[in-house]
C-alpha cells in the first residue's frame, strides 16, 4: 500500500489532501510510522524520529496513529488478496506477498492479474495499492518498490538480472548496515559488483550464506509464499518521551507489555517458553551506517537483553511480569534508558500445555480470559492491571499476530 496510514487519513479528511501529512509519535521521541508523498519531498520518511521530521516539515500536518482503524482497512485488503489466491504471506499490515500461480487458469496473463487486483483494491478501499510481479519475492518485492507510487511493474525471470545489475547492494534480502560498510571497503557498491566480487571476499563478509547472497544477486530465490506461517515470536515495545530510571516507571511499562503479549497470546490460543526483556540504554555509544539517513550514519544505542525460559509454558500477565521483573533485577541496569521490551518465543498451542496439579494457572487462564472478553466488548481501556500504564510511543505498523479486531 501506499503510504499506508497517511493514504487512510487523508481519505478520512479529505481536506487534508494535498497537504504533507506525517503519521506517528508526535512527542519529541516520536517516530514516524507514514508520510504522505507531499511530506517526503521534504525529506521526511518512514523511522525518522518525529522531531527531525518536524524539522524538515515544519508546516507537516503531524497525527497519531489510530492502529484499530489501519488493521480493520488492512483485513478488508486481505480479504480482495483472497479473490485472486489463498497463498497469501503478510508481512505487514500494508504489505504482502501473493503466490498466483494457481490462478493463470482465470486471466490470460499475470499483469491482467495485477491490474484487476489494483483495481478491486481501490474500489473496496478507495486506497492505492502499489503491485510488482516477479518470478520470486525477492524480484517481486524489488519491482514493487522501484514502482512507487501507484505502480504497477512486472519482470519476468529473463529480466530478472538486468533489472538487479544497478542497483545498491543493500536491495538484497539480508544485506544490513553493517554488511554494506564491509562490501564497500572493497568497492562492492552494486548487486553487479556483488556479482563480479572474488569469492573469499563473499565468504570473509556472510559466512555460510555467501552462496546465498549470490543466487540473489543473479535474481534467484527459492523462499516460498508461506500462507500458513506461524508466529515464532511476539513482543511489545515502547521509546519513551524522555529517558527513564524511575523503578515505577520501568515497573509499569514492564506490566503493560506483559498484558499486551500475554493478550495475543491467547487470542492465537497460544503459550509460551521463553520471556525476553530488552532495554537499550539513553547514551549513544558511536554510530552505525544508516542508508535513510542525509549524514550517512545513525546513533548506536548500547542493547541490554535477558531471557528466561519455563518448564511450563505460560499465557498470563502477571506470571510473565514476575518473571520479567526478575530478569530487570538480575540485568542491574543502572543508566537511563530510552526503550524497553518485552518478548515471547517457543511457542505452543494451548491445548498442549499440561496443567500442574492443584496449581493457580487455572485461575490465571480464567482470568486472563475474562479480561480479554470486557476489552473485546467495551474496548482496550475498559479494564486492566491496578498500575499505571505509559503511553505507547512508537506504534508498529508490523502485522502483529492475535492483534486484528474482531468484526462487529
């Protein structure tokens, strides 16, 4: 999708239109989650922090989110991806990958595909949607992008390489930051460099995935459109407005992000192994290559994490807040921080967890499920924990499992 959260507000108020609209956090820590294509002219873009953005746009008109709307749009989208296939992959809650094979049957080529789709997609939503057509995701995803906005690009698997040959290395699927210094101190700039480039350099840079690295430069990509995958992890995490060290504060955060993972947690009718905590500190320690960025780098905070993994899975809030409290003790972070999280992984289905006897996890599930039915009837702030809750500062735009709203 275009822009996707400020496309949805400016169809909302179209007297917005024309103007440079910014979505996200609107405090000092704020980041920006959309701008409309108005506001990118001024150099405004999608993770930019909201106060270099009101910089660069100071007459922006600046929005926070409102991510049950955007989720309800993005569910009637995903509902016209189901017209033209069921192989469906979201990445995002604007983005995903469609495999149409199966459907060649039903239109004479895959742009007439295409076109349809973009067509059905405006008339449900009155949104653009941006499509590339490849032999693979990685080309696929690539044509999209070089297509924005309202594109529509199809390259076929003989077009593939021509299409890669110019482009900057860090197009390619698992090329970071850090990846990309590498490659350039040995000239490699382009995917036509990465291809040319001696195969020890490859190997010194990626390791056991060089030979990876390089079927992609050539346009090669075996992943498949995994419509079925299941979620390995879910977290929630929160900049705050300014750096913290109060305990109450932390305290609260680490509760809030408790509730909201072990909420999904249920919804997928899921538990979980292990509980991550994840801090990063408020002092800069140096910088990291950032290709968005207009001075080429980017502050690196210093990252503190502790995990701890259960006998018995988990899908309660307050269970995980104890455990998350420990691990907060036993990090002894004594700085400021800026960001703090809190994750889940190793996950299993409900139904596989066995209850230890005379336990209190009953209790906990039961609980834990009449909080979820009063939010899911009267809303998110009807009912929660007696602490309080920070405001969620950098709302996500990832499709988050067990976070899509019911119909009602």
């Amino acid at each position: 999708m275009d822009a996707f959260y400020a496309s949805i507000e400016i169809r909302d108020h179209p007297e917005l239109r024309g103007q440079p609209v910014i979505v996200g956090g609107v405090s000092a820590r704020g980041v920006v989650c959309a701008a409309s294509y108005e506001a990118r002219k001024f150099g405004v873009r999608s993770a930019m922090p909201t106060f270099q953005a009101r910089h660069l746009c100071p007459d922006g008109v600046f929005l926070r989110p409102n991510m049950e709307k955007y989720a309800v749009v993005s569910e009637r989208i995903h509902l016209v991806f189901l017209e033209f296939t069921s192989e469906i992959e979201p990445i995002a809650l604007d983005e995903a990958y469609l495999d149409v094979t199966g459907s060649f049957s039903l239109y004479s080529e895959p742009l007439m595909l295409a076109q349809q789709l973009k067509r059905r997609v405006y008339d449900v939503t009155q949104l653009v949607v941006s499509v590339g057509v490849g032999p693979n995701k990685l080309i696929a995803k690539i044509a999209c992008t070089l297509g924005k906005p309202d594109g529509l690009r199809m390259v076929t698997e003989q077009g593939a390489a021509a299409l890669l040959e110019p482009l900057p290395v860090r197009r390619l699927w698992g090329i970071g930051p850090v990846a990309q210094t590498e490659l350039e101190r040995h000239g490699i700039l382009t995917i036509g460099d990465l291809r040319r480039a001696p195969a020890e350099v490859l190997r010194e840079t990626f390791g056991a995935r060089s030979d990876e690295i390089t079927q992609m430069a050539w346009g090669r990509d075996d992943r498949p459109v995994e419509s079925n995958r299941e979620a390995r992890s879910i977290g929630e995490e929160s900049t705050f407005e300014t750096n913290v060290r109060e305990p109450d504060v932390i305290t609260a955060a680490i509760t809030a992000h408790c509730e909201a993972v072990a909420h999904r947690l249920r919804k997928l009718g899921m538990r979980a192994h292990t509980i991550t905590l994840k801090v990063k500190l408020a002092h800069a320690q140096g910088t990291l290559p950032d290709r968005n960025s207009s001075d080429g780098d980017a502050p690196r905070y210093p990252l503190v994490t502790r995990s701890k993994t259960l006998p018995q899975a988990i899908q309660d809030g307050m269970q995980m807040r104890a455990v998350v409290l420990a691990l907060w003790r036993q990090a002894q972070v004594k700085a400021p921080l800026r960001l703090l999280g809190v994750s889940v992984s190793q996950l299993e289905p409900s139904t596989e967890a066995q209850l230890e006897l005379f336990s209190a996890k009953g209790k906990h599930d039961r609980l834990g499920k009449a909080i979820d039915a009063i939010q899911e009837r009267y809303g998110q702030g009807a009912i929660r924990r007696a602490v309080d809750t920070p405001e969620k500062l950098t709302p996500s735009k990832q499709a988050k499992p067990g976070d899509t709203p019911k119909r009602r």
